[in-house]
C-alpha cells in the first residue's frame, strides 16, 4: 500500500464562520475520516491570553509569535504545507511567513488561493508577492475564474474544486402551492455581500406574497444597517437576523428554504450557492466574479446584475409562480454539486499531494 504524503495544511477554523474556514475545516475533518493524517496549523488561533484579543496591536503579535513558532515545529513533521490564502493583510500576516518557513525547513508549498478581490490586491501590492506565488511549489485555486485571473499576471494555477459534503445535504420534496415562501441568504452581514439588496427585493416580493419570510444566516458589521432598512421598509417582521448559524446545522436552514439569494457584489466560487444546489433549492444569485462559472442563467440559476433589487425580486416571484422552472433548475444545480463532492475532490488533492513530492523543490 502506498504511503501517503505528510501534510500540516495551515489554515483558519470557524468561528468566523466563511468560505476559507469551513473549507479547511472540511478537508481536514473528511481527510482524516479516511484514515489519511492531517496535522492543522491553525490562523486563527484562539488568543492566550484571552484578554489579549482587546488590545490590537498586542493581539498582532500574541497571535503571529506562536504561529510562527506552530509553523516552524511542524515543517520538522510534514512533507507539504498546503496554505489556505487569500487576499489584503492575511496574506502578509499568514501565508507568506508560511511560504518563508516552509521554504527554510525543506518543505514542499501548495498555495490554495480564494476570494474574489485577488485580482485587485495583486495589481495594488508590492511585486513580491506575484513573486513569491510564481516560486510556490503548486498554485491552486477552486475556480476557473481565479486561474484566468492568475494567468493576467503570469501565473500558472491548477483547479482543484471546492467540496461539497453532498451527505449532508439533500432535497426534499416542496409544496408548489406554498404563500409563505422561505427566503434565505447564506452570507455574512459585509459590504461586499450587499444584504441590503436581498432586504430590498424581499420587500418587493411581500407585495406578491405577503407571507413570505427572510432569514439571513451570517454576522458582520452591517447588522444594525440592516435592521434599520428592513424597518424603514415595514418588513421587519418578516426578516430574520438568525446571527453565524455552525455549518453543521446549516443543512437544515436549506432544507426549510424555497429559494436561495446570494445578493454579492465580490466574490470567486461561493460554497452557499454549491450548498442550496445539493439540498434541492432554487437559486437567485448576482453575476459577478467567479459565479458565471458555476452558475449559468436560466439553466442551474437565475442571475441578476449587483444592486439590482427590482430584477432580484422579479427572478423570485418567477420561481415562486413556476413549479416546472423550479424542478428544471434543482435537477441542474444537483448535477452540477455532484462535481464538487468529497469523493472526487479527496482524489483530486491526493494526485496534487503526490505530484508535488515527485517534482524538484523550485
């Protein structure tokens, strides 16, 4: 039987509840359910202190000084380092002194690169870091949309998809002739997920369907914003802030959903459009970044531009008065989370792990 690789994949955990965190959280927790070890460096280590956390410019250093260290043992203990990375400060903080460490103990570097705002950190950042990404030992990106972002900058990336735990999640029969419509967004309370636009075509759609309902699943800064609009409109009483609900119990938030809103105005491969595709729920999504690549109109999604509340909320009630369109989109959408399934993708990072240990370290 062959060995398999030793991996320390350095990442965040929830809470904060994201893409990144549940991703990495995911791939450690189904990697090891196969038998297959994965030590975990965490980013986002719980400060110790815990009064540390108040004071920032202490909380930096409380945290970056034992991470450094975490990173330093580990490399001793691992073949690869398979870096979760994004873009903006948690590059500087986290994956490069990672990249550096890994580099100085001899070990092999996977860099799996997320979000949509890469394009723009790479164009306003200092050269180095396109620099250090060209000199990693693999480059791996979720999407589509982010390789041919990398390739503007003259880096060769490599897709390797984002999972999608299809046990966890499944359809189930809906009522067509339901007047109290569930809504749902999946998305934390940010300005670049824009949930003031879901608010504001739930508004429209009340006028249709007075029953309906809104719950939004995240947390962020936006919340009292939020509240205030949703008030100001008159529907408060049909909207709730349901706060970060754990990914374990996510599933069941989709299953109680008729359609699902991903209101974003950035954003690369969102697991919550993946999520409502594997539990059977119809999906009204913005079409910017990396989402045309995994949501196309009319055939696994309805797509509207950013901001456009009036065209988010036709898109609903066109759902919500079209049974066949419904069934039409679920049955695409299922196709097309089936891509994404821990089987497939547990493969595909096996065959990137091996590959990287049988190449040269560059």
């Amino acid at each position: 039987m062959a060995v398999e690789p030793r991996v320390a994949v350095v990442g965040p955990l929830p809470p904060p509840s994201g893409g990144m965190a549940n991703q990495c959280r995911q791939l450690v927790r189904l990697m090891e359910s196969e038998g297959i070890p994965m030590e975990l460096v965490r980013t986002n280590a719980p400060y110790r202190p815990t009064w540390v956390g108040g004071i920032p410019v202490l909380r930096a250093f409380a945290r970056l000084l034992p991470y450094i260290w975490t990173l330093w043992r580990a490399a001793g203990r691992n073949q690869i380092f398979h870096i979760f990375a994004n873009s903006g400060w948690a590059w500087h903080l986290f994956a490069a002194p990672a990249v550096v460490i890994g580099r100085l103990r001899g070990v092999k570097i996977i860099v799996n690169y997320r979000g949509g705002n890469a394009e723009p950190f790479l164009q306003s950042t200092t050269p180095y870091v396109v620099r250090m990404l060209g000199a990693v030992d693999r480059l791996v990106t979720p999407s589509g949309f982010l390789k041919d972002v990398f390739a503007r900058f003259g880096l060769q990336a490599q897709i390797v998809s984002n999972i999608v735990d299809l046990t966890r999640f499944r359809a189930r029969e809906r009522d067509t002739t339901n007047d109290a419509p569930h809504l749902i967004v999946t998305r934390n309370l940010e300005p670049i997920y824009d949930i003031p636009t879901a608010i504001r075509a739930y508004a429209r759609v009340r006028s249709q369907y007075p029953a309906a309902r809104l719950t939004v699943a995240g947390t962020g800064p936006d919340l009292a914003k939020c509240e205030s609009l949703a008030q100001g409109l008159g529907v408060a009483d049909g909207v709730r802030f349901a706060g970060r609900i754990d990914n374990d119990q996510i599933p069941e938030l989709y299953a109680s959903a008729d359609v699902a809103l991903n209101p974003s105005t950035v954003d690369n491969m969102p697991i919550s459009i993946l999520e409502a595709y594997g539990s059977g729920v119809p999906v009204v999504t913005t079409d910017v970044g990396g989402i045309p690549y995994i949501a196309i109109h009319d055939r696994t999604a309805l797509l509207v531009r950013p901001g456009d509340d009036a065209a988010m909320a036709a898109c609903i009630c066109r759902l919500l008065g079209d049974s066949a369109l419904v069934n039409r989109l679920v049955e695409a959408g299922q196709t097309e989370a089936r891509a994404y399934a821990w089987p497939h993708v547990k493969e595909q990072w096996l065959a990137v792990y091996r590959s990287v240990l049988d190449t040269p370290v560059r």
